[in-house]
C-alpha cells in the first residue's frame, strides 16, 4: 500500500471545493462529508444523485459543485452512473473526447436508495463491475420526506413511522457486508468527523477502477434529534462507542482502520439524541439499552 | 439497398444499425427480446460498433439510455409491456432531460390478467411523458420510422425522446419483405449525433436535470417540452420529405388510404389497420365509399392533418386498440377533441376491438360501417361497442363452466358464474 498525503490534519485539503449556500441544515453531517470528499476526489467528477435531502444542493440556476451533476431518480442513480460511464468511454475511445477531458462517475444517494429502493441497480452495477464511486450518506431515514424509518434506521430509533414506545423494531441492515460479500473493487466506511480517515479513504478509492463503496454514516440533527452544535460530539461519539465501526475492504479482506478500547458506552451516544429519548424517560429501559450493547460488544469481539 | 425477408423485430434491429447507435441498454423481455438478440450478434460478430449492456431492469435500462444520451452518443433501447411501465418513472424523467434517442416498443397487451399478444395500452400509458410516438404498420415502416426518428428526435427544434411502435406478433415475429437502405445512404440523410448543449466532461462541468423551486420554473420546462412536441409536427414533415426524396419511400403524419371521395372512413393505429385496408378493398369492390385513416403520428397529435382527412366524410368508425377504464378507447376521445366545434365535422362511431391481439374479421368490419352509415343518417353518435361475437361469448361462458367445476372439484365454493 502506498503512503497516505493525509498523514496529519494539516495535510488535509485546504481549500474547500463545494460551494457555501446550500439548503442543507445547519449541522449536517451528510453535507460535511460530501465537501470532504470533494475536496479529496477534485472537480473532474459527475454525481449522479438520487432522490433525497441532497437532491436540494442543485437547484436552478445554482450548484454548488465546480464538476457536473445528474439528478436520476430514488431507485436508479447507479444505472444512471453506468450510462453516464459507457458513453464517457464510448467517446473517448471513438475519438470523439480527449482522454483527459474524462470525469470520475460518483453516485451520491442517501440511505434509503443504497439500502432499499436502489439496491436492485446498485446490485446490477456490481456485477456489471461498473467503474464507479458510490457514496452513501446514511442519515438513517428518510430524512428529505420527514426521517420515516428505512432499511438503515437503527433497532428501538424513534422515527416519523415507528414513533411507539419500543421505536423501531427491524434492525439495521449490513450494508457494508452486502457489497464486500461481492468482491467490490473497493468498500470503506467513513464519517465527516474522522476527517483524517475519510480523507485517506478517498485517496485510495481514487485511483481504483471498478464498483467502489464509501458509506458515510451521516449524524443528522433533524432527523435525530440533536442541536446542529453538537453534530460533531455526536459523530466522535458514534466512533468511540463502536456504533458506526470505521473499516475498509481492499484486496479481499476487511481491516478497522480504528480500534477503540476502551469502548464509551453507547448510552452516551444515545443519550444526546431525542430519537432514543423513550429508552430512558420517562423511565429508563434497562433491558433494550444493555441489549444494545450486548450487540456492539458482539461485533467487536469478532474483531479483536 | 437489398430487398430481405424480415421480421418486424429485425426491421427495428436494422433502423438501430443503420442509424449507428453507440450504445444499446438492454433487458428481455417477450416480444421484444429477437431485438436486442439481433443488435447483440451484430456487435459479436464485429458488423455494429455499439456496446450493448444488459441491465437488472428496464427502469434501470431508461436511466442509462437517458443518462448516456445526456452524455453525447446515440442511443437506442427496446423494451414492451410490463417493461414499459416497469420504467415509467424513467420515461417520463428522462424526457425531461431533453436527451434524444429511439425506443422501439413492441406492443403487448398489459397485465392483469397476463398475455403476450398486443394492444395499445402499453404504448398509451407512455402517451403524456414527452416521448414523441409513431406507430409503425409494416415491417418497411419500422425500419423507415427508426431512421426518420433519429432525425427527428435530435432536430435542435425538437430534441425529445421518440417511441417508435410495432405491435407484438402481428409485425415482430412476422416476416416480410423490406428494403434495407444502403449505409452510406442512411449516413447522408442521418449525420453523426451532434450533441449541442449536452454532454458532461472536465472542461465543461454541466448541471442536469437540477430540482426547481415552485412552479413558476416548473411551467415554464414543462411548456418548453410541449412546444417542442407541436414542433416536431413541422419537422416531421422536413424530414420525411428528404426521407422520401433519397429513397422514394414517402410517409405523412396521417395515412390516407382510399379516402378522397370517402363516405365513411375507418380511423386505426397500427398493424390492424392493415386488415381495415383489405376491408376497404373489398367494400370499394362492393361499390361503396369508404376508406381508412390512419395516423403514423401519436405524439405530437396531428389534429390538423386529421382534420383534414376527416372532414367531408359523413361517418366514421374508429377503432380503439386500447381500454380507458371508465372512459373507453382513447383515440376517440383525442378526435373528438380535435374535430369539436368544426364546421361539417362527421359524426364518430366508437369501437373497442383488438384487445389482447383478438382479431377483427372482414364481417365487423361491414358491419361498423353499417353502424357509422346509420350514424351519420340520424346525427346521433352510437353508444360505444366492444367488438365482440356471440360465439366467443358461448366459448368464454364454456371457460367460466369450467373454471366453476374445477373450483368445485377442489372443494370450493362456487361464485354461480
Ligand atoms: C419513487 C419515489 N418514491 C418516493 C419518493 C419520495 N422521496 C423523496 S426523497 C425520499 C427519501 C430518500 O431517503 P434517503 O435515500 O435515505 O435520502 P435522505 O432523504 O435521507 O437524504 C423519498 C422517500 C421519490 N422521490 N421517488
Ligand atoms: S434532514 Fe438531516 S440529512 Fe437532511 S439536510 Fe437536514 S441534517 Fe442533512
Ligand atoms: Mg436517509
């Protein structure tokens, strides 16, 4: 593996690509992400962007993007990256564009297009070995029409759709576990507030070739129920609690690019959110919190 | 140019061939697969430099033909049926990107219940999304369409996605003779895509497709597509002119056959119409007036050339391929509109027939000019009929008995139909 630029946070990209403005939320956790990853991945870039909150960066006469941008559909922004790919290819191997005037093909969707609707072309564009990045800010809803529950929403979250005592029932689906189980080119999750890890992660995936995954988990103040101000502790906390685990599949195996231990105990990072407020007033939920638990310290005793 | 024996399917194999289309997304689907098979063996064996990709859907297949013709090549896909709405999110979205291109649909009856075998029904779900429409009667014409909607498609005045249809079995599976034109006859009256304003690369970043805010901006693209649409009405004309004087083969928006001293005239789409016309032959033997109208032209609706046909006949019969639920058959309603209000208009006999491929024998066809004859005597439009005979009456009730005893035999409770 070749050495990282990102070595420490002042090698980080200093001037920032994405324009200011947009109609994201104070705090958004999927907008930092997207403008870290921009700054590393460079204005030679076409997002093709499925329905959701970040579908509003783009709107007439205004981007902020320098590159390009197609706004596809909820469920096809993949298919949209593989058409958007094989004419790029075509005119550049019939002569019809200079080679150096090609773009890298970034799909950018939320969580219910990469865990639900799109699945299906996302699916396709694997097997396929489409040449494409793939970029999931998961936000853990379906934040644009009022953070009902998805496919990523997490076990007992209260959301628009499960707002009863116990939350959400269903469980939080493996992603990251369905791309790697296909031998992708490249899968990596990252957060907007571990600059330093997303940063290396899209040099690597960068360079690559083939279908490449970069699963942001995307705090989301609205959604989740925090003051934009606490976005950043939130996200920390995701980390050091061992919810949202930072890895990366490459050459066929998966490596955490960060252990923690000890561990914070996910009740501090649930305790910020009004969405798992009901696990703890008006009485607190013993059994549904350490069961919570019991899972995180699962995952990890496979890792360590 | 050679003269072969095609099949309707072929025949849109070859438009895309001859057109040079780039790329090809793809998904099976019956009737439709022998298309994408043929384009498929033709890249194969090295005879059409296009790249073809199978897709996990046809919603998936519009999104990339839409997303690749943004791009700047030429594209042509294929699909029918439950493939056709499958992708209805996309079709009417990637019409608005304003990115040409040909899709060949070949007709087929729409679930439920399941069938293979055609109408229009499918074709006319896609009748409001900015895909420009032709309907193709012959296997000649589904190739010749094919050329003639490239053009059209990507005229700077126009550039809107076209449908070009053929009905299933009846013209994609029947074989016919066609003249293929010669390529480089094709290359002078089709010139390479030129991709305007479209296209995404480094030295050009370009924004597609971008959300709007309230519905000033919102009527203003919509209209924008609309106006493009009645263009295409002119454009139309432009380029089967040249179509026709390269290769003599002339096509209107608007078929007439038999029509100028016409009584009564039969109105349909498609390859039925080709059983009007030998009706038509038979009853102008008989000694009476009558003749067929019908339009190549869906979208854009070419109101006036209809009119022009239609006024001066004194009844006429039109024949639906297709089933508004709770309306009845849709091109009666869209001619009705257009001859509102027109002086010496005929008076219009409604007719649903041909659903799911059922045939139209030469007798109902005598017999729905009797009905538009009677029509135009008393003024007063019939109420609207099914073509539908007794005897297939007896043999559904012969069904039904069946399906009842088998219920019964399974020891379920019978519904008495
Ligand atoms: C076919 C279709 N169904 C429903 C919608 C409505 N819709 C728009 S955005 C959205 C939520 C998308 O969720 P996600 O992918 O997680 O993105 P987020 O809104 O969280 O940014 C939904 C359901 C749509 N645009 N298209
Ligand atoms: S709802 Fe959440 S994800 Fe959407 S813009 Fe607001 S903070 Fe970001
Ligand atoms: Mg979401």
């Amino acid at each position: 593996m070749s050495e990282s630029h990102y070595r420490h946070m002042k090698d980080l990209p200093s001037t920032h690509l994405l324009g200011a403005g947009t109609a994201m939320c104070a705090g958004c956790g999927g907008l930092q992400a997207v403008h870290e990853v921009y700054d590393v991945l460079g204005e030679k870039t076409v997002f093709v962007n499925a329905a959701g909150c970040m579908t509003l960066l783009s709107v007439y006469p205004f981007t902020p993007f320098r590159g390009s941008w197609l706004y596809t559909s909820m469920a096809s922004a993949p298919a949209g990256a593989q058409g958007v790919r094989d004419a790029l290819d075509l005119l550049v191997a019939k002569g019809r564009l200079p080679a150096n005037d090609d773009l890298q093909v970034v799909v950018l969707t939320g969580d219910g297009a990469a865990y639900g609707m799109g699945l299906s072309s996302t699916s396709g564009a694997i097997d396929r070995g489409l040449d494409f990045i793939y970029l999931c800010y998961d936000n853990e809803g379906y934040a644009n029409t009022g953070q009902q529950s998805s496919p990523a929403t997490p076990h007992a979250a209260h959301t628009a759709t499960d707002s009863g005592v116990l939350g959400h029932p269903g469980f939080k689906k493996d992603l990251f576990g369905i791309w790697v189980a296909n031998r992708p080119a490249y899968a990596a999750t990252v957060i907007g507030t571990e600059p330093l890890d997303l940063a290396r992660k899209i040099e690597r995936a960068k360079d690559m070739r083939g279908p490449r995954l970069i699963l942001a988990l995307a705090p989301c103040p609205s959604g989740w129920g925090f003051d934009p101000g606490e976005m950043a502790e939130i996200g920390r906390l995701a980390v050091r609690s061992g919810v949202w685990p930072l890895k990366e599949y490459d050459d066929g195996r998966v490596v955490h690019t960060e252990i923690r231990r000890p561990r914070v105990p996910v009740e501090e990072y649930l305790v910020r959110q009004e969405r798992f407020r009901h696990l703890f007033e008006p009485e607190r939920n013993d059994a549904e919190l350490s069961a919570i638990q019991a899972r995180i310290d699962a995952y990890w005793e496979c890792v360590d | 140019m050679s003269r072969m024996l095609v099949t309707g399917n072929a025949a849109a194999a070859w438009g895309a061939r001859l057109a040079r289309a780039d790329y090809v997304p793809a998904f099976p689907i019956t009737p439709q697969t022998e298309i994408i098979e043929t384009l498929g063996g033709w890249i194969e064996a090295g005879e059409l430099d296009a790249r073809m990709v199978t897709l996990d859907s046809e919603h998936s297949m519009l999104t990339a033909a839409g997303a690749a013709a943004a791009t700047g090549v030429r594209v042509f896909t294929a699909t029918s049926s439950q493939g056709l709405l499958y992708a209805m999110e996309m079709i009417y979205t990637v019409a608005g990107w304003r990115a040409p291109f040909v899709l060949a649909n070949v007709s087929r009856a729409l679930a439920a219940p399941i069938t293979l075998e055609p109408d229009h029904n499918d074709v006319l779900a896609a009748r409001d999304s900015g895909f420009l429409q032709l309907h193709a009667a012959t296997c000649q014409e589904v190739l010749d369409l094919t050329l003639l909607a490239y053009r059209l498609s990507e005229d700077e005045g126009v550039r809107l996605p076209i449908i070009v249809n053929l009905d299933g079995f009846y013209l994609s599976f029947t074989r016919e003779p066609v003249q293929i034109p010669e390529p480089s006859a094709v290359d002078a009256f089709l010139p390479a895509f030129d991709p305007g304003g479209l296209g995404f690369s480094a030295s050009r970043p370009v924004s597609q497709a971008v959300a709007v805010l309230g519905g000033g901006p919102y009527s203003y693209f919509r209209y924008e597509m609309h106006e493009a649409a009645r263009n295409a009405l002119a454009v139309f004309d432009q380029v089967a002119a040249d179509f026709g004087d390269r290769f003599g083969r002339h096509y209107s928006p608007v078929e007439s056959y038999r029509c100028d001293d016409a009584e009564i005239a039969f109105v349909m789409m498609g390859s039925f119409a080709t059983k009007a016309k030998d009706a038509v032959d038979q009853l102008r033997d008989a000694g009476q007036a009558v003749g067929l109208v019908r339009p190549r032209m869906l979208r854009p609706f070419p109101d006036q050339a209809l009119r022009d046909a239609l006024v001066g006949r004194r009844g006429v019969a039109v024949i639906d391929q297709n089933l508004s639920m709770g309306l009845g058959g849709v091109l009666h309603t869209e001619l009705s509109a257009a001859l509102c209000g027109v002086p010496n208009a005929p008076v219009l006999a409604s007719f649903v027939g041909g659903l799911g491929g059922r045939d139209i024998g030469a007798s109902e066809f005598f017999a729905m000019v009797d009905v538009a004859r009677e029509a135009a005597r008393s003024g007063m439009p019939p109420v609207p009929r099914l073509l539908y005979t007794r005897s297939e009456l007896r043999e559904m009730r012969k069904l039904q008995g069946i399906a009842a005893a088998e219920r019964a035999a399974a020891g379920q409770p019978g519904d008495g139909a």
